[in-house]
C-alpha cells in the first residue's frame, strides 16, 4: 500500500544518507563534513529532483519489468513455453 511504500522509502533514504556519512573521502575523512556544506538550504531542491528521477526511472522499470516477463514466458529453461 501507498503508506507503506512511503515508510520503506524513508527508512531506505535515512539508511542511504547515514552510509553516505560515514563513507571516507579522499582524504580518509568522514564524507558528511564535506556533503553537508553543499547541501544548507538546498534541501527542498534536492528532495524535488529526486523525485523527479523516481517517477522517470518508474517508467523504465515498468518497461524493463514487462520484457523481463516476456523472456522468461519464452524460455524453457525458466520454465516457459519455447
């Protein structure tokens, strides 16, 4: 259901940035002292574009889901028809 798609996208997003954090950089530093500057007052921005990938890449997985579906009707070996 729709609430539940929205509480997995916040836990995934959350587990996400926390990784980015903690990732080095470079110079072996932590990544959030360098991301978090960039990012001061720009998070609306960042939250609309994301979603504007979301619903483009929807499309293409819709896409790419239906031609998985296709070959795999088509193939013996998977258990479809040949």
């Amino acid at each position: 259901d729709a609430a539940g798609l929205e509480e997995l996208a916040a836990v995934a997003g959350r587990s996400l940035a926390r990784a980015h954090g903690r990732a080095p950089t470079v110079e072996g530093a932590p990544a959030a002292a360098a991301i978090a500057p960039r990012l001061r007052g720009q998070a609306d921005a960042l939250a609309a574009a994301w979603q504007r990938d979301a619903v483009d890449d929807a499309a293409r997985l819709g896409a790419d889901h239906a031609a998985f579906v296709d070959a795999l009707a088509g193939d013996p070996l998977l258990g479809g028809a040949p």
